[in-house]
C-alpha cells in the first residue's frame, strides 16, 4: 500500500494527475468509480482537466461500484443520478459505456452477472474507492465473505445513519443495496483509496495497520499489489 497524506484538494490534485496519464495511455481503460462526498473534489478536478482539454473520456468504459435498491436512475439520492450530475454530464464521455448496477427489480443472479460484464470488458484497470466509517468498501460491510462478487447488501444501521444526511429522513434510506464485492473489486489492477476526515480515522487506521480480517473490509487491500490511499491529515490521525 502506498500512503499520501496532504489535504483534500492537493490528494484530489494527485488522484487526478493519476487519471490523466492513465487515460493518455490508455484511451480505452475501464474506469471503476464511486460515489460519496469523498470523491467530489476528485470529479470537479477530472471535469477541469476535460474542460481544459487535458483529458477526454470519449473511449473509457465505467463501472460504478454501487447502487441502492429501489432507487432509479432518476431518483436524486440514487447513485446513477450522482455520477451523471458530477461526472458524466460534464465530460465528454459516451454514455453507453458508463454503467451503474441496477438497483430495480434486482436479484443476486442478475446483481452477479455485473461481474461477467467487468470481465467481458477487459476487466477495471483503476477501480476508485472511499471508506465507510465501519471500514466498509463499496457496500460491503463488516463480515463481508472475502470472494463475494456483485451482490445485494443489507445495509447496516451505522451506514444508513451516515448516508442519511442525503435525505430528508432516516425512514427514506433505502435498507439495501446492490454492490460489487471484494473479490471484484480485488480483482482491479490498480486501486485508488480516498479518505478524508476524522470520522474515517479509525477505519483508516484498521485499514492500514490492523489484521487482514473481514470485520475491517478495507484491511484486505493490504494485499493488493498496487493500491494508493490518499489521506489528509485528520483521516491519518489515529496512524
Ligand atoms: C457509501 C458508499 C461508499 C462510500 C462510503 C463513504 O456507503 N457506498 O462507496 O465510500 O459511503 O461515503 P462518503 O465518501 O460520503 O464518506
């Protein structure tokens, strides 16, 4: 695992310079993405650099990681409509290749052949993540099998309490969600880890420094071959 710490903005900086030697080199690659606040600042720097002709999406294919159950793409809470107002519609990537898991009328065998649709593809040369402040990944929580691929996740009450200042209630968040697994997200090249905060210093602390076990999810990234995690200060505070 490769550690840098700096503030939000510099690591947004960073991730993005990542991403624009990526995508010179490789027009085509298969983006893994994410949702959250966290990978905000990350998006509004990937948008300026497309602005500014840096970076072009034209042939890149995406696979988000995540998706609640219920919500369609047309719902302001769903993850669709956060990647297509922060991301997609501000760059000049071709829509059909960005892909969101379907989070209605899904099954865990419809939710499973997310992962023949990676594979197909090439599979995900850089997958993004944030961290729940359980050390979850994607949705997967604590307790998450380590080969789990892309299933459908009851949510924990910890994380529908965080996510829950997105809605107007408790009562709305959905309790489930459809999410790549760690064996998916694993299986990615190369994986890009943002936390920023001290409510995720604790989950960053598991994550980095404790035992590799799946009640601290993201602690199986220590054995990925080629993972960054990008942290300010207050996120590395408990290191
Ligand atoms: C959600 C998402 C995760 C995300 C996490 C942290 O549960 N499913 O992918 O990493 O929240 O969110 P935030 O970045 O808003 O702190």
């Amino acid at each position: 695992m490769k550690i840098i710490r700096d503030t939000q903005r510099n690591c947004a900086r960073m991730a993005a310079e990542e991403y624009r030697k990526l995508l010179g080199e490789n027009p085509h690659c298969v983006l893994g993405l994410a949702t959250g606040s966290t990978p905000e600042m990350l998006y509004e720097e990937l948008v300026a650099l497309c602005k500014a002709g840096k970076l072009s999406f034209k042939d890149v294919t995406t696979y988000n990681l995540d998706e609640y159950v219920g919500l369609d793409g047309s719902h302001p809470q769903s993850y669709r409509y956060f990647m297509d107002s922060h991301l997609f519609n501000l760059v000049d990537i071709d829509k059909t290749r960005t892909h969101v898991p379907c989070g209605v009328g899904v099954t865990d065998e419809m939710a499973a052949h997310y992962d023949d649709e990676i594979k197909q593809a090439g599979g995900v040369d850089l997958q993004l993540l944030g961290i729940g402040p359980n050390g979850h990944i994607g949705f997967n929580e604590p307790g998450t099998p380590w080969d789990a691929v892309t299933h459908i996740v009851p949510l924990t009450d910890a994380t529908r309490q965080a996510n829950k200042r997105f809605f107007n209630s408790i009562d709305e968040v959905p309790e489930k969600a459809v999410s790549m697994g760690i064996k998916t997200v694993m299986q990615s090249r190369r994986i890009i880890l943002m936390a920023f905060g001290k409510n995720k210093a604790q989950a960053v602390k598991g994550m980095i420094e404790g035992r590799i076990d799946n009640s601290v999810p993201a602690s199986i990234l220590q054995l990925h071959p080629d993972c960054t995690v990008y942290i300010d200060d207050d996120a590395a505070s408990m290191l």
